[in-house]
C-alpha cells in the first residue's frame, strides 16, 4: 500500500461540492438516496471547470452510524442537469 500511496500525486485543486436530493427513502436500518452531483473546481494555475454526476446511495444503519453499501455514479455534462435543480453547497 505504501508503495501505491507513493505515486499518487497530491491534489493541488480546490473543489467545492454541491448537492440536491431528487428521492430518498427509509425503512429502518436502509436508506436509498438518489442526487444531483456537481462540484467546481480551480486549479493552482486558476483553471476552472464544473463536473456534474446523477448519483444513487444504499447506506444502511450499523451501530448507530450510516455507512455507504453501495453507489452508482453517472457522469454528466453540466447541460443534462435540468434547469430547476437547486444545488446547495455541502463541505
């Protein structure tokens, strides 16, 4: 693992993360969430662009904490988000 680590590069982006909630749905211990995704994003040269994704969450409830179970990401151009999604911004 070490070794992995070691040829990762270190981001030098800052990104900031925003979401709206298109479903959820509870029954006990299981949640399934589905969710617009975008995040913008600026290099250290000044670089900007957006990234946007549709995705979908199982988390299940263990020992009083959400955990992720599964997720399913679709990558997206920012024109195929509808316009009436409302973003809010999540750090």
């Amino acid at each position: 693992m070490d070794k992995l680590l070691s040829v990762v590069r270190p981001k030098t982006t800052l990104r900031r993360n925003f979401f709206s909630v298109v479903s959820e749905d509870v029954r006990g211990d299981t949640a399934l969430v589905n969710y617009w995704n975008k995040a913008l994003e600026r290099s250290e040269n000044g670089e900007e662009r957006t990234r946007a994704w549709l995705e979908s969450v199982v988390i299940i409830k263990r020992r009083g904490a959400w955990r992720l179970l599964q997720m399913h990401s679709t990558r997206l151009t920012t024109e195929q988000i509808p316009e009436n999604v409302a973003f809010t911004e999540r750090r």
